[in-house]
C-alpha cells in the first residue's frame, strides 16, 4: 500500500495495530485484546485505506494506550497528536512483556523469507534487537534495506529512521 502522508494519529494506529489484527496470529502469536467484529473490520478499513483515524476512535480501540500516550503528553508539556509526540511515546515509553515493547532493531537480511496473510503475501526480514536476531513481519510494505534502523512492535516493522 503506498501510503500518503504520515499524521501522528496514523502512526499512533500503525504501532498499536499489530495488537489486534488477527491477520497474521499464527505468525505474531497471541495476547490480542479483544474488539468486536465492527470495530475490528472499521480498523482494518481505516489501515488498508491509509485514513486518518479520530483521537476518539483511537481511545475506543487502544483505551490502555491512548490514556499512557496522553498522560506522557500532558507531562511532558507536548501535543499529544503530533507526530513527534507519537513517535516519542511509542519508541521509548512502551515497554511491555515480550514483543509488546518497541525496539530499535538493525536490518540484516532485508528480504528473508514470505508469509501468507489472509491470502497476501509479506516479506519477513531478520533484524538484529540487541543480541538478538529476530524474524519480523514487513506488513506495512516499507521499502527496507539491509543495514537501516527499524522500529518495531508485535514482530512488525512499523517505522524506518
Ligand atoms: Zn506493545
């Protein structure tokens, strides 16, 4: 999907998505909150269409994280929507068990292998997280290269440098 330009409450969906698409579960794994199967299919429109989701559809979502992300803001004296601010709070305030963290990883092998999602094929790609190489899911079809600093949540590329 070629995306138009990037909003912050689009980044903020682009990093909290991983957590309830079940497109790719076997993949990913689980701990997925649950959304009715109108929420979910509104989401999954939203991200396939490359909209701008509202701050309240956002919080109906993501309710957890969008009252973090928002008491980060406040704090911080930052706006809460702008796409820094989003970028800030995901890169370096979410830190959960496991893969629901974000970490900064190094591509090594850029085109490592495919998987098939609900009948599409993504590129996986092997990025080094610390000491760690790990298999991570290109789902937003970023355009990657061996060697570039990648963000990623939920063992999803979500953001390049
Ligand atoms: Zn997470």
């Amino acid at each position: 999907m070629a995306r138009k330009k990037m909003t912050g409450k689009k980044l903020f969906l682009l990093y909290a998505y991983p957590c309830v698409k079940d497109a790719c579960r076997d993949f990913l794994g689980k701990n997925y909150p649950k959304l009715n199967d109108k929420l979910r299919a509104k989401l999954d429109r939203i991200v396939e269409n490359d909209e701008d989701p509202t701050a309240a559809f956002l919080a109906i979502c993501f309710p957890v994280r969008v009252a973090q992300h928002l008491e980060y803001a406040r704090a911080n004296g930052l706006d809460p929507w702008a796409k820094k601010t989003v970028q800030m709070s995901w890169r370096y305030q979410h830190r959960n068990k496991g893969a629901c963290s974000v970490f900064a990883c190094a591509i090594v092998d850029h085109a490592k292998s495919t998987v098939s999602c609900k009948g599409k094929r993504f590129t996986t790609a092997e990025v080094m997280c610390g000491e760690k190489l790990l298999l991570v899911l290109n789902y937003y079809n970023l355009p990657l290269r061996n060697n570039l600093l990648v963000f990623v949540h939920q063992r999803v590329i979500i953001e390049i440098e």
